[in-house]
C-alpha cells in the first residue's frame, strides 16, 4: 500500500515531465514529456515488428532465386531479385520509422502503443527534414555501433568490440541526461518525443450549456479544423483559463473570420466545440475523416 510520500514523489516526477508548447499561432499548450522507458519499450516493439517483416520478405525472396536458380535463362529475373533484397534491407532500415512518423499521427507503430509521439519543439507542424535528420541519426546512435560491434567480435577485436559497446551506451544513455528526455537525433532535428492521449471521437467530453446555443457557425468555418484541433479545444475548455480561452477564441475568429464578443469567449469556444464535434462524427458516418488543419 502506497502511503502519502510515495504519491508526492509519483506527482513531483509527473511535474517535471510536463511543459508548454506554444504553437506558431501563439497559443499554449501542456505536453508531458515520454520517459526513457516508454521510448525503449516502442522502440523494442519496433524493432520486432519490422525486423519480423524484413526476415519474411527475405526469406521469400531467397526461396523465389532459388526456384529462379534451377531453371535456365534465369539471368535477368535474378538481378531483379537481388535488386528487390537489397530495396527491402533498405526499406527496412529507413523506410519503416520515417512512413510512419511523417504520418498524420507522427509515430510507429510502437510508439501508438506505448502512447506517444514525435512532435516539433517549436509547436509547429511536424517538417519532414526534421523526421528525415532524426532518423539518420538513428544509424550512428545504433545500427553502426552494432555493425561495428559484430565486425570486431568475428575478428577477435576485443578493443575495437569495446570501442562500440562504448560508443553504443554513449548514445544509448544520452537521454538521462538531459531534462527533455531528448536522444541525439531529437536534438539535432529540433523534435522531442510527447504522451500522447488520444481520446476517441465517440466518448469526448460532454459540455455544460451545449443545449442552448448562442453561436452558429457555417460549414466553412468549421471546415477548417479537424480532429486534432477538436481534441486540444476539448482541453483548453476542461482547463478553463481566462486568458488561455480570450487567446484560443481570437486566433480561431481571426482565422474563420467570425469573431466573438469580448467576456463571452468561453461560450463561443463551447459552441464551436459542439459544432465541429458534430460536424466531424457527421463526416465519419460517411467515411470522410479529417484528422488536423492541414489534412
């Protein structure tokens, strides 16, 4: 049983995690750093997925030369066959984390589970030069340690081994080390990795007041924002900030082009609320999904 002190230590490492991001419009918003353990299991979770899916292309594309191999004229379709192994090696290493991370979700697979995602320090949007330099990195902080490694351990270099077991660790620990939990790919690319919570359409916040509404806004209006923006509004409202809701309710009347009347701003922001909410679960029933602005 967990007495009043461990709760505190639990609420004061919480704490330290949290931060604020403020997004190119200028709003603020709260984010809770991953811990090192999270990013280590989805990055397990990883690994296993997509190295089970490599060693299956692999092996099939070994079964398939060898049946090539048997018959004759097979000089052609045996280089095609070389050349689709070594484009899923590479896919492999590469392709997997950056398909996934440029996504409309910026995570893998693994990542989804473990809930978190990769986001941009500076609140914007996720850029793909920042997921591409990130997961470049990804090759000096642990494929080429680990090459190097299982060079040098065949060749009876144990100097050289420990050289990358050293090299490995460097990076690997890199994280403890800095308050943002950041690895060295984070750092260069300008990223951190956040918890996510995802909450799902059908079971979002039910809002007092809805009923009657004094606020109407038109399809165009509400098309501007999807899914993402409904979930941080949701957010905003349950925080219920003065200055939080004046700013939120400015930058959306500035960008829909209907503003709301000064000391009414959190009424404004629940109706548009309930409005986009039912406009989104509207478009679901019809296969339609907008997932942020920029979709």
């Amino acid at each position: 049983m967990r007495n009043a002190n461990s709760y505190a230590m639990i609420d004061t490492s919480s704490q330290k995690m949290r931060r604020v991001i403020t997004t190119p419009e200028g709003i603020t918003l709260p984010a809770t750093i991953a811990s090192f353990g999270t990013r280590v299991a989805a990055l397990i979770v990883d690994l296993v997925i997509f190295g089970t899916v490599t060693l299956v292309v692999v092996i099939s594309l070994i079964l398939l030369a060898i049946n090539v191999f048997k018959t004759a004229d097979n000089g052609p379709l045996a280089e095609v066959l070389v050349v689709l192994l070594l484009l899923s090696l590479f896919a492999a290493r590469y392709g997997y984390f950056l398909f996934f991370e440029l996504g409309p979700r910026g995570a893998t697979p693994g990542k989804r589970l473990l809930g978190i995602r990769v986001a941009s320090r500076d609140g914007g949007r996720l850029r793909v030069e920042s997921v591409i330099a990130r997961n470049l990195m990804r090759d000096v902080e642990l494929f080429l340690p680990w090459q190097f490694f299982s060079i040098a351990s065949a060749g009876e270099g144990g100097i050289f081994a420990g050289a990358a077991t050293v090299w490995f660790l460097i990076f690997a620990l890199f994280p403890l080390f800095n308050k943002d939990r950041m690895r060295a790919g984070d750092l260069i690319a300008g990223t951190w990795v956040i918890e996510t919570r995802a909450t799902k359409l059908s079971t979002a916040m039910s809002l007092e007041n809805t009923a009657t509404e004094n606020y109407h806004f038109g399809s165009a209006e509400l098309a501007v924002y999807g899914e993402f923006e409904l979930k941080t509004l949701e957010r905003i409202l349950r925080e219920d900030n003065a200055e939080t809701l004046e700013t939120v309710a400015a930058t959306i009347g500035t960008k829909i082009g209907l503003s709301s009347p000064p000391g009414d701003e959190r009424q404004y922001l629940q109706d548009f609320y309930a409005q986009l909410r039912a406009r989104l679960e509207s478009d679901m029933h019809f296969g339609k999904r907008k997932k942020d602005k920029f979709s």
